[in-house]
C-alpha cells in the first residue's frame, strides 16, 4: 500500500505540477503536446508528445508507383512542398542514373529557393506573433503573396506545386515568366528591412528572445538538430555547399552560410531572416544565368510504367527547416519496397527535451517558435 501526501493550502507550492500543453492549445502550431512537470513556474522536465496527426506516409509510399509518390512526399513539410519533392525525384533518379536537363537544374534550384523564402517568411512574421506582435505577419503574408503569384503561375499550386517529375519538371516555364519572377525578387528584397529594423530593431523582441532557450552544439550533434537552428548554436553545415546538388555547385559564390554561437532564440531568428536575404540572392543569381541558357528541354520521356532496378539509394536536400533525406529500397518494381523519410522537423522537436527544463513557462512559447517546426514534418 503506497501512500500520497497531497499538499494543500501553502503546501501546494512545494509540490510538483503536471502542465499539459496542447494537442489542442492556442500556444501550440498544430497538433503538438507538451507534457510538463513544473516547479512553481519553473519547468522541471518536457516531453513532446507527437503522432496526432500521423499520416502514414512511409507505409503509402509502398502502394504507390514513381510518379504517385511525388504526391505523397509533397505534402509533410506543407511549407516546403517543392523541396520535398525535389529529394524524392532525386533519389528515384540516381536509382536510374538518370540525367536531367540543365534547364531543369537551373528551374528546379530557382523554385526550390522561391519556396525557402515562402517557408522562412511564414516564420519570420508569426514568431513575433507568439511574442505579442501582431505587425510583421501582415508585412509576411503581402511578400509571400507576391512570390506565391510567380510560384502559382509556373506550377497551378499555391501550397502543393506537384511540379517535379522524374526526369525534370511537368513543362517548361510560361512566356515572360522569368520578368514577373524578378520583379516578385526584387519587390521582396526591397522590403526585408521591415524584419531587419521592425522586428530586430525591438527592445521588447531582444529582451525576450536574447539568452533564452540555448541549445549547445553538444545537443545539435546528439539530437541531429539541422538547418537554421543547428547553425544558430554553431554547427557550420550546409548541404548546398558541403555536398552540393542541382546547381548549387556553381552558385558558391552568391552562397552563404550564415552562423551564429549564441544558440539562443535571438540567434535562431536572425539565422532564418540572414538565410531569407541569400536565399532572395540565390534566386536572382538564377534568373540572371537562365537569361543566358539555349532553348532545351525541361525533362526526360519516361516510359508508360516506371520501374527503379534493384538496390538502394539515400538523397538528402537542405529543405528550408533542414536536413530532409529519402532512403529508397527498390525490388526493380513499379512501386518503391521501402521509401524512408528522414524529416528536419522530427529531429528538432526532440531537442525541446534538453531546452526547456530550467526555464520559466512564460519562456516556453518563445522557445516553442524559435525551434520553426512543421508538425505534418514531426508527425509524417
């Protein structure tokens, strides 16, 4: 027979407090619980728990031939989608030593940084947000507006472009569409002071972002943290220019990878807004060398029934949040045997484990905003 002493009264304050934050909270993006147990205000111990909207993905990539698995894999980080079809065309490709056009290449790396600013600008305005500004989401969602349009014309998708193919892209680009997409680049350009200055330059933003929620390069390395925030505490890894894909490896002059060692959600913020500058850059180098290229192809003729020969490949891309992989089985079927998502925002959340104990629960959501997660990423 065990027993409980319940404290009340003054007592209470001794005793430990078990907080739930969410599935179903305004603090939370999505579906995400946090299971605290709180000292008074202080977080003791967290722990996400994930899988409420746990869609099945690896398994349906089974059912699913080459070119229905586009489909499927475009929708997890659902504001990343071109990026993640980019790994899952590219994994199906090297399984084939398929080359692609260079017209390809040079579209597929101009759209797939169109989506990284689309991606940052969705968290460059709504964490403010958590914090109690309410401004920057409606400067956010006027630029993504002007870049959506470019993305909307190019592809008929506003959030799932489904515009990779194997082999290249589903057509080539509308007549005069490069002209509008520069002028989208150099109408978001001319407004990221309002990040730079608005948000940044904020006393009460600084105050309650600087020193908060550390995250060690010790962690980032023992939790595979990626993307803005690994880099944010530190670690200076970038796919596009350590293992470069698509045409990154001509574009290492206009790359940079942006670092910071202060690893606290001040740092992690700045990380996203300083990789949202090149990215725009990125795109501009682009356009000014599709200028230049021949009239060619867009993509490769396929046959009617598509099938990988036997073996295996893994393909990993720098998605907007970070590293996403795809490790693809083949049986020399028209269906994938395994196809195994490696998704940033999985690996991320975990690291809340090690931030959030010691800080107050006024901290947790700026903390929570900081780690920039999808939960369809978490939860795949």
């Amino acid at each position: 027979m065990t027993e409980t002493t319940v404290g009340i009264g003054g007592a209470a304050e001794s005793t430990d407090m078990v907080l739930n934050i969410g599935p179903q909270h305004p603090s939370t993006h999505g579906v995400l619980r946090l299971r605290l147990v709180l000292d008074g205000e202080r977080i003791q111990h967290a722990e996400p728990v994930i899988g409420y909207m746990h869609r099945g993905a690896e398994k349906l990539f089974e059912a699913r031939d080459y070119r229905q698995i586009v489909m499927l894999a475009n929708r997890h980080d659902w504001l990343s989608a071109f990026s993640n079809e980019l790994g899952v065309v590219m994994a199906v490709e090297r399984m084939l030593g398929m080359e692609v056009p260079e017209r390809a290449v040079w579209t597929r790396t101009l759209l797939a940084e169109l989506n990284r600013v689309l991606n940052h600008l969705m968290f460059l305005g709504s964490y403010p947000l958590e914090l109690g500004g309410i401004t920057p989401i409606f400067h956010a969602f006027r630029e993504r507006e002007d870049l959506q349009h470019v993305m909307e014309e190019v592809s008929g998708g506003r959030m799932h472009y489904m515009f990779n193919r194997v082999g290249g892209l589903k057509e080539d680009l509308p007549a005069g569409w490069l002209g509008r997409a520069r002028a989208a680049v150099a109408e978001c350009q001319s407004r990221m002071d309002v990040y730079d200055n608005l948000v940044l330059g904020n006393e009460i933003f600084r105050a309650r972002t600087r020193g908060v929620g550390v995250l060690s390069a010790e962690t980032v390395h023992a939790y595979g943290v990626s993307g803005p925030i690994a880099r944010a505490s530190g670690v200076d890894f970038d796919l596009r220019r350590d293992e470069p894909y698509l045409a990154y490896p001509d574009l290492q002059d206009t790359l940079k990878v942006v670092t910071r060692t202060e690893g606290d959600c001040l740092a992690r913020f700045e990380c996203l807004l300083a990789q949202t500058h090149n990215a725009l850059d990125l795109a501009d180098a682009c356009l000014d060398r599709m200028a230049d290229l021949p009239p060619g192809p867009i993509n490769q003729r396929l046959p009617k029934v598509l099938k990988a020969p036997e073996g295996a490949t893994y393909a990993w891309t720098e998605n907007p949040l970070g590293i996403n992989g795809y490790y693809l089985v083949s049986k020399g079927e028209k269906t994938p045997y395994r196809l195994k998502l490696r998704s940033a925002s999985y690996n991320n959340i975990q690291a809340l484990t090690e931030l959030l104990p010691g800080t107050l629960v006024a901290d947790m959501v700026a903390i929570l905003g900081s780690l920039f997660f999808v939960v369809g990423d978490i939860d795949k």
